[in-house]
C-alpha cells in the first residue's frame, strides 16, 4: 500500500514536505536516487552534458516543463542535507569539478549542520583516478569528513600522487582517510560496513553513476530506490551510436531472481514523478 501521495506545487519545497515524503523507517537505511526519461535513460551520453541536469530538465529555460526538474533538485539537495554519508562514484568528479554533495540553499545547509553533524563524503574509485585537489577532499571549512574506497593498486596510484603534489608544493589532503578494500575491485559490502561502524553513518545517500548503482544493487546493499520520472523520451542511442545506459548498468538478474520493489510514496510536481519503492530482494 502506498503511504504517501503528495503534490508538489511549489519547487522550492519546503523541509516540512520533504521530511513527511522521506521519512524513513528503521535503521541503518541506504537509498538510491536517481532521475531517468519516460524510457528509463539515465544519461544522455552526449558531449558537453553531466546527465543529471539535462535528464532533470533543469536545462531549460522559462519553461514550464523545467519546474519538476527544480524541485528534483531540492529533493537531491534534502538528501545530502539529511543522510549521514553519500557514497559516490570517481566519474561523477571527473564530469563535475564542483561537485561535493553539500546542499546549496540555506534552509538545507543549516538542516545538514544542525546539532554539529559533520557528514561524510566518500567516493569508491577501483583506479585510483580521481584528482586529490578536488574541492570533495577539500573541505573549506571542515564541513565534510572526506573519504577514500580503493584496491590495493588504487592506493598506490594515490601514495604517487599525494606525492608528486608535494613536489610541486600542492598541499595534499591532510584529513582524506583512505581504504584499500579489494584487489582487483572494491568491497562495497565492507565500504557500507565501515560507514555504518566507523563513521556511525545510519542513512546512506548512495549519488554514484549507473555501473555503481548497478554494483550496489546486485549486492544487495540497497533499501529503498528514490526515483525521478522525467517527462521526456531520449531513445537508447547517443548521436554517435552509443548505448545510452539506465540508472541500474552492468548487471544481470534472471526472472526467478530479479528485486522485487515495494512502491512507498508518490510525489508529482508538474510533469515529473517521484516515486519511493522499498526493496524486496528474492535470494
């Protein structure tokens, strides 16, 4: 059954409306919010374009149809504001040099701060290709407690580069805790387990791209689905013929063992959908 419908009609919505869509029952919880088309693409593979935003239709300007993407926003906004860790993927850092999952409007900044809560903000990076002067692992203020997932080989690359900063007088990372968790890939069970005890992260935004979702869900890591429907239609191939991937990427379940979602909560602002689906795994 679901238990809440909402209406939208304003897309700076406030932190009252967005408490009762989101509230959350149990812990530990970790969600998974994401915005896709009609038909299910969740990035648009085109030169120039982050994904989110353009698939939002935050893009758009004086047009009506952009209004769900702004309130989109503020409900991605309410989730880092909210949760205790975000957990996200390198490329996202390398589409966004800006990006760090702290909430830009006031209402929401003083939410997150609230109590003197200093959230975490760790990125799973197999590689160890991500660059550490980025303003993720930086801090201005301390607002964020900086985090590493990696392999062992990944570690090394970072050692290099935490180095090589040095030499050419960079400051690295003085509070950028790192984690070799996996040889070959990383340990998303044991990166969820020491959020959960070491950084007493109880709710867990999970903001990565398509193949960690696809990760995180196939390991069965994932409680609930947040899910954006935006009101376009984008077709499955780029403009140079590239296979256009859904929010969940990389994976294959059979008909006998696919997830099961409950569905929790329905929101609607404009044209945009926002669905709750509570996950329900079958082995």
């Amino acid at each position: 059954m679901v238990r809440t419908v909402q209406l939208f009609e304003d897309p700076n919505v406030s932190i009252d409306q967005l408490s009762e869509f989101y509230e959350v029952e149990g812990s530990p919880h970790t969600y998974l919010m994401f915005v896709t088309t009609i038909d299910g693409i969740a990035v648009p593979l085109e030169p120039g374009q982050r994904g989110g935003s353009e698939i939002a239709l935050r893009h758009l300007k004086d047009n009506p149809m952009a209004v769900g993407g702004l309130t989109d926003n503020r409900a991605l906004q309410y989730g880092w504001a909210t949760a205790d860790a975000v957990l996200g993927g390198a490329g996202i850092l390398r589409d966004n040099p800006a990006a760090t999952w702290y909430p830009r409007d006031k209402d929401l900044q003083d939410l997150l701060t609230k109590g003197n809560r200093k959230p975490v903000r760790a990125v799973v990076t197999g590689s160890g290709e991500v660059d550490l002067k980025h303003a993720v692992f930086n801090p201005k203020k301390d607002e964020w407690q900086p985090v590493i997932f990696t392999t062992k080989k990944g570690e090394e690359k970072l050692k290099n580069q935490a180095k090589q900063l040095q030499v050419h007088d960079h400051k690295p990372p003085q509070h950028t805790k790192t984690y070799a968790i996996g040889e070959t890939s990383v340990d998303l069970p044991k990166a969820v387990e020491i959020l959960r005890k070491d950084y007493k992260s109880k709710l867990l935004d999970v903001q990565g791209g398509p193949i960690l979702a696809g990760e995180v869900v196939k390991a069965m890591l994932v409680d609930e689905v947040r899910l954006t429907v935006s009101p376009q239609i984008m077709g499955d191939l780029s403009s140079e013929g590239k296979r256009r991937p859904a929010f969940v990427t990389g994976v294959h379940f059979g008909i006998e063992d696919s997830p099961l979602a409950e569905l929790e909560a329905i929101g609607v602002s404009g044209s945009h959908i926002f669905l709750r689906y509570l996950m329900n795994y079958r082995n």
